[in-house]
C-alpha cells in the first residue's frame, strides 16, 4: 500500500454516485468565485495509483486520447506526469471551469468502466483566494465520494486549519463535503 493509499483509504469500494458528486463542484464553482474570493487557476487534475498491465496502460492512454479529442473542441491542454510517490497525476488547463470537471470526470469514467476505479484516489481543484493571493485546493475523494477544503499554510508542510474549517462553514450546502475532518489529508507539492 502506497503513502496516497493510506491517506485515501487503500482499496475501500468508490461511494456511489461518484460522477454525480464529483460534478456538485461545477455550481460550486460560481460560489467560490463571486462569493467567496476564490479564482480558479485555470488548471485541474486527477490523481491515481497506476498498474503496470498492458489493459490498464491501455486503458489510461485511450482516456488521455479522448481528452485530447475533446481539448481540440474545448482549447483545453492536457498533460501527464509521475509524482515522487509514483502516482500518476492527468492535469487539465482550461479557462472554463465546466471544462475542467467534465475533463476529470472522462478519466474517472473511463478508469472506472474498466474495472480500475479502485485505483483512482482524487481530483484536485487549484484555486487562489484574491485577498491572500495564496492557493487553495479543493479535493474529491474518490473512496470517501466527499470534497474537503485543503488551504497549505505560511511554512513548508503546514496547513491553515482554521481557513480549512471556514470554507467547509461556507461551501458545505454546495458540495458534498467529507464529515470526519481526519479524513481531511493534506496533499503536499500539488502539481497543479
């Protein structure tokens, strides 16, 4: 079991309906921006625990393909990398937001039709709060089907519990978020 594994609940069975759940943050989004100073960053990704299987390869090359198809319709760019972990993270950039979500949910749909939605952990929305110009990211757990609020603080590995808990106050009747804040992980060096 992997360090993302762990923090995400190892091979716990995904929370039905994840796709309907994961697309509560496209209303969100209008939330976030005109109410809360949150501009997204025009970027997004989604991250999971490859296989080294030809099926699975396959499969997670025919969803980028199909992004890919998709981005020449939408000007979306997208891009692929390994995390020192060893997951592999799927980054969107598009400056429509509606974009961004659709895009993640292809993948997932995609991982998961194949049978390997055991092996997504999350999708993770970048954002930068206008007041603060810091970032703040907002994270789909897939094996918990809830978002949570992730808002790294002034020093390296710290966090800003208390903004944390503040969005979760203000964004809670929008977005299915996660109730057991020790469900909450931190996702440190987000490539987004």
């Amino acid at each position: 079991m992997g360090f993302l594994d762990s923090l995400f609940g190892g091979g716990r069975k995904l929370k039905a309906p994840a796709a309907d759940r994961l697309f509560a943050m496209t209303t969100a989004h209008v939330t976030l921006e005109s109410e809360l100073g949150l501009q997204h960053r025009e970027v997004a990704g989604i991250v999971f625990q490859p296989l080294s299987t030809a099926d699975f390869s396959g499969l997670v090359r025919e969803a980028e393909e199909l992004l890919r198809g998709a981005a020449e319709d939408t000007g979306s760019e997208v891009d692929s990398a390994d995390d020192a972990h060893g997951y592999r993270w799927i980054r969107v950039r598009d400056p429509d937001f509606e974009d961004l979500v659709v895009s993640l949910n292809l993948v997932s749909g995609q991982l998961q039709s194949g049978g390997y939605g055991d092996r997504l952990l999350a999708c993770v929305f970048a954002f930068t709060e206008e007041a603060r110009g810091r970032a703040v990211y907002f994270i789909y757990n897939f094996k918990r089907g809830s978002f949570y609020p992730f808002v790294p603080g002034a020093g390296p590995q710290q966090r800003d519990t208390e903004s944390e808990l503040r969005l979760k106050a203000q964004i809670g009747n929008e977005l299915p978020i996660e109730p057991e804040l020790e469900r909450w992980f931190p996702l440190w060096d987000v490539p987004l």
